[in-house]
C-alpha cells in the first residue's frame, strides 16, 4: 500500500533551538509513522547548514534553505525578508510532489503564498499566533499596513481545507473577525516535549536561603511585560531577578540596569534548554506576561513551568491570564505599574506556596506534546481519505 506525501513547510525547526521548532519537529516525527514526510524549512539566521537535505528516518526528509543575518527589530527589512523566503520555500516544495501541504505561521506571509502558489490538492494552515492580529497600528502608515495585510491574510484562509489554531479563543475570533467555518477549525493545544517534563517534574529545587528568586525564561522581546516588573524589584533587598533569554528588549533591559546601577537583575543570555535546569531548580518563583494587545496568546513556554510545580507570577489579561486561573500556586494580575507589582510581590513571598503536584499531573494529562500532535494525524487522514496506523489492518499493508 502506497503511503500519503505530506510537506510541511515551517520557517523554524531543528537544530533551531524555539518553542516554534520544537513543535514542528515533534509534529513531523508524529505524521511520518503514517504519511511519508518532508519538510522544508530555513536554517537560523546567517547560520549555515550542515546539509541541504537531511534525511531523518525512513519517511521524514527535512530539506533546508540557507536564510541570511538581517536586522530582525528592523519591520520593513523583516518584512521583505518573510514574504521573500515564504516564495522560495514555497517554490522548493512544490518540486516534490505530495498530496497534501502543512504550512505554519509566524512567517505571515507564508498562508497566502501556500493558498495562492502551492500545487498540493489539500492544504493545512497550522496558526500558532494570530501574527497580524498584533501589528502596531501606532500611525496612519502601520494602520493601512495591518488593515491590507489583515484582509490579505483572512482572505488566504479561506482557500484552505482545514485549519488548526491552539485554543478556543482563537478559534472562535477566527470565527467572528476572519469569517471562517468553525468546522474548518480545529484545536490542537501547544504543551511541552516528553522528555522535557520527564526531567522538570522531577527536580529538587535547591532554593537559595538569603535570597528569593524569581525567575523569567523565554523571548526579551516588546511582548512581555518586563520592564515593569524589573522596575519594582530594583535593588529590592533579599530580592533576585533572572531574565534568561534574548530579544529585541535585552539590549533596552541592560541599558536601564546600567544607568539605574541596579545590581540584583541578571540578564546571562539564551541558553540551552539544559543550562536552564538550574535556573529553575534555585528558582522561588516563575515570572511571565504579556502586554495586552497579545490577549489571544497563550505562550509554550507556560506549560513548562506548570510541569515544575513552583508558583507562578502572571501579569496580562486574556487568554493565556485566564489559562493561568486554572492551575493552582498561579497568582495572576492585570495591572502593570512597579508599584502594584511589588506590593503583590511581596503578597506572594509571605505566603510561601508550595509545589503543586497537581499542576505537573495537569500537563502530563492533557499537554504532552507527542500526544496533542497525533491531531495532525487525525486531520491529515481524515484530509486524504486515509485510515490512522493505529487502525491499519494486516491485509491493507500486504495490498501493494
């Protein structure tokens, strides 16, 4: 019996080190123990490849295109950069024939070059973030920019067989913003790699004695909401910040520290996943926010701390707040002045929570990457006609 071709076409994957790449490299793991698999992605900025194609097992090929350094915090250049890549990737699959392409976001402009220039007869948009949602409209250029580029993107959709979005709040503003059929929409949640929460739930935390630590891992970038609290924990006596990470924020981070001479805030980088696990384990405390333009959103990097069980400090409105409300040891507010911060900083540090096991039991329960990407699987067959492996029989694989 002939297996299925399905590409996927993904601006991040691995040896990329994001919770974009993680993802897709597990999905595409997943969808080639059913369907033959390739996939066409770029390497990181200005890094070059260590081959053009790669061939990961027998049925997943990863074949990748080499992208430049640019100024990233630069939106035109940014901008000419997606739409140009999001041409060639296009143009590169399309030279391999499949029944079926898997396109994700948040290279924006890859769901219309899919929708307008792909030859495969089915088409799956994978939408990890409503990108075009949270353009700046600050001026009268970025708002013409955010409206054609928003009726360019929901006219798009609609040329696809099926969507996938990570919660129900995007589903449903799809739904009444985007016009979109809610039966083209399915949920597939973000949620954290196996082996990742095999090693997080089990740490011992080795908290430091003299000092409290909060601890914030992820992107530096103009969506969180750092700057205030770096405010209210400035030079704050028995108080310890980390801020792990890099982004367009970083430098404007350390530029304060330094004028301010603050002296328990730390910025040590982006780290590997594995230098991490210290950080967590001295940790008292786990920082993390989003400014509330981004209130669809509920970042990957949530469902990893829930799998250590520490509290958690959330400051924003929207999805990702109300997610929060759902865990225990989650403390979560919505104002974002250094003053509130602290006070409720305080709060926090006085009430002492606990571990929540029951937060880890949460996440292996219901946000295991392996498991939530087998939906890939169940759209796709159901896409092309096509029994699941698991409901393969013994003559259907002798029928060649």
């Amino acid at each position: 019996m002939s297996r299925k071709v399905i590409n996927l076409i993904t601006p991040h994957f691995a040896p990329e080190n994001t919770a974009a790449s993680h993802r897709m490299e597990t999905a595409a793991r997943i969808l080639s123990a059913s369907f033959d698999v390739n996939v066409f992605t770029l390497t990181e900025r200005g890094k070059k490849f260590r081959a053009e194609k790669e061939l990961w097992n027998d049925n997943l090929t990863v074949h990748y295109t080499y992208l430049p350094a640019y100024p990233k915090a630069f939106f035109p250049i940014r901008a000419f950069i997606e739409w140009w890549y999001s041409r060639k990737l296009v143009k590169k699959a399309n030279r391999s024939e499949a029944d079926m392409v898997l396109v994700t976001v948040p290279f924006m402009f890859l769901l219309n070059t899919v929708a307008s220039k792909s030859v495969a007869a089915k088409k799956v948009a994978d939408i990890r973030d409503l990108v075009w949602h949270y353009l700046p409209e600050r001026n009268f250029i970025q708002r013409f920019f955010k409206k054609a580029v928003t009726k360019l993107m929901h006219r798009s959709l609609l040329k696809y067989d099926a969507i996938t979005v990570t919660s129900e709040v995007e589903k449903k503003w799809l739904k009444k913003v985007a016009g979109i059929d809610g039966h083209m929409i399915h949920v597939v949640s973000n949620g954290i790699a196996d082996d990742k929460f095999r090693v997080l739930q089990t740490l011992t935390p080795n908290q430091l004695k003299n000092e409290y630590v909060i601890s914030y891992i992820g992107n530096i970038g103009s969506s969180q909401t750092l700057m205030p609290l770096v405010e209210a924990v400035k030079n704050v006596k028995g108080i310890r910040l980390n801020l792990i990470g890099d982004g367009n924020e970083r430098r404007r981070i350390q530029d304060y520290l330094h004028k301010e001479d603050v002296r328990n805030v730390f910025l040590p980088g982006k780290l590997k996943w594995a230098r991490t696990i210290p950080y967590y384990q001295s940790s008292s405390l786990l920082f993390a926010g989003l400014k509330n333009e981004f209130d669809t959103a509920i970042p990957s990097k949530l469902y990893e701390y829930l799998a250590t069980g520490l509290p958690i400090f959330y400051i924003g409105t929207g999805a990702a707040a109300n997610f929060m409300k759902t865990f225990e040891n989650t403390f979560v507010i919505e104002y974002t002045d250094p003053v509130s911060i602290k006070k409720e900083l305080l709060r926090i540090m006085h009430a002492a929570p606990e571990l929540s096991a029951d937060n880890a039991r949460k996440v292996n329960d219901y946000y295991l990457r392996d498991s939530l990407s087998k939906r890939f699987v169940e759209i796709s067959a159901g896409l092309l006609k096509e029994k699941e492996l698991s409901n393969l029989f013994v003559e259907d694989l002798l029928s060649v």
